[in-house]
C-alpha cells in the first residue's frame, strides 16, 4: 500500500521518499531511505521539510519466535523512534498519518462498527495497534488514524489462490461478516485526506478504511468460486481444522469517509475481486 501510495502521490507533484530496511525494490520515482525503524540511529536521513508523513509499517514476522514482539517492535518502538527524530530534527510536518486496523475492535455478532464505537481487542495485535494509534495522537504533531478492513490487491491475492485450489472452507458457527479494501482504495484513501488536509486543513483524527458493503464471508467465497469456474467451497466439518480467522464478526461503516468527498475505485469485493480475475 506505501509504494502505491507514493506513486500516486508522485503523479500529484509531491517528491516521495521511503523508508526500508532494503528500499532496493522501490521504484525509482520514490527517493530511497535505507533505515530501520527499530533503530533510531539509522533515522538521520529524513529529508527536511517534511510536510506529511504517513507511518504505514508492517511487522516482519519471518524468523521471529514471538509476533508480539514483532508488533511491538514496528509499531510502538518503532512509532517512537520516528516521530522522537521527527521532533530532534526539528521537522513540523502538517500531519502524521498512522495505518491501523479494524481489529482494535471486539465486536463480534455482525454488530456495525464506526470511529465511535468501543475498542476492547481481544488479540495482541488489535491491543498493540490500539496503543500505536494513542501513541501517534499523544505526540507532539496532528495526528490521524485509519483503521482499514482486510487490505486485498495485487500481490495479495490468497483468498483467490485458496478457492481455485479447493482449500477453502465455508465457516461454521453462523453468519460471519467481513470487512474489505482494494490495495487501490486503501492509498486513495490517504492520498484523498493528504489533498483534503493540504486545501483545508482540518481532518477528523480517525476513519474507518473499508469499502461499501460488509460481506458474509460466505458470500464472497460462493461469488469467487462461481467467478473461477471451480466448484463451491465445502461446508467445514466439525472436526476440520478451521483456517485462522481474524476475531470478531463485525460491520463497518465508511459514512465519516464517503462525506469527506472520498469516491471508491472499488465500492464492494465484486467490483475489486473482478478487477484480479
């Protein structure tokens, strides 16, 4: 989602720089920064002037033994790292953008969801990003959140991969909603409150980042599977080894978006889905 972000951020007539551990497979329009966010120490070369800054860091996972230290590496050590030197080298950026998830919520009976919903996580990623996103907001600069649904796109594509394959498995327990975003609306979505920020200066200092139509996860893999030619997904047998799911069976409104002004590519998972088919 960054680079595609800074691409399109790019083609508006921002200079784009980005920050990676090994920034070799950035494209070439993106200035490079080789850095570790868990190492302050290799934040020197953060340009100066900055006037946005978009925190939209992933945890790596591979080779770690504990994911919680890998989520509180990346995003309360590494959050602090970056905006401590943000504040070092003296940098007043308009604002800071933090990519969070709906996860921080717990809800879990297809109730609807908003920016004003309680948040009781009940996993350590939703607990930890609950946390970041107080984090960014007790910093020294403005601060918005977006808590995006379930981000799908190019490159991301294993749900597709898993009913082609015969893999996947229709869910037990009654009716399971699902939150969603194409990788496409996802960088629109900050590219959208970048402009909005610039021209008015005023955001709200949360959104909700998912597309139009909450789906029955059932619905989606029947609607896939008919796309793909292949048979319908099986009913999972009580004893069949579920596939691990996210928690919460839950509904989210894009309504404080959609009246920003923000126009979805891919209002719903057919429109998005059909265009990776």
């Amino acid at each position: 989602m960054g680079v595609s972000l800074g691409e399109m951020l790019v083609k508006d007539g921002h200079e784009v720089w980005g920050i990676r551990r090994d920034p070799s497979g950035l494209p070439s329009e993106i200035q490079p920064i080789s850095a570790d966010l868990g190492r302050v120490d290799t934040l020197a070369d953060i340009p100066e002037r900055v006037d946005y800054a978009v925190y939209a860091a992933a945890p790596k996972l591979a080779g770690q033994t504990d994911a919680r230290d890998a989520y509180r590496a990346i995003f309360i050590d590494g959050l602090g790292n970056f905006t401590r030197v943000l504040r070092e080298l003296a940098e007043s950026p308009r604002r800071i953008f933090f990519t969070s998830s709906t996860s921080v919520y717990h809800q879990h009976r297809g109730e609807w969801v908003d920016e004003d919903s309680p948040t009781h996580p009940v996993g350590f990623a939703g607990e930890i990003l609950l946390l970041a996103e107080r984090l960014a907001w007790a910093s020294s600069f403005p601060a918005t959140v977006v808590r995006f649904g379930g981000i799908y796109g190019p490159g991301r594509t294993r749900l597709i991969d898993h009913v082609r394959s015969g893999e996947a498995l229709l869910p037990t327990g009654g009716p399971r909603y699902t939150n969603r975003v194409h990788r496409d609306d996802a960088a629109g979505i900050l590219r959208h409150l970048i402009a909005l920020d610039a021209e008015q200066g005023a955001l709200e200092r949360l959104y909700l980042g998912v597309d139009c139509e909450p789906a029955l996860e059932a619905d989606v893999l029947l609607w896939l599977s008919e796309r793909l030619g292949v048979g319908p997904p099986r009913d999972a047998a009580p004893s069949s080894p579920q596939p691990r799911r996210r928690a919460g069976s839950k509904r989210g409104r894009n309504t404080r978006l959609l009246e920003s002004g923000y126009t979805f590519r891919y209002p719903t998972f057919r429109e998005g889905y059909a265009s990776l088919l």
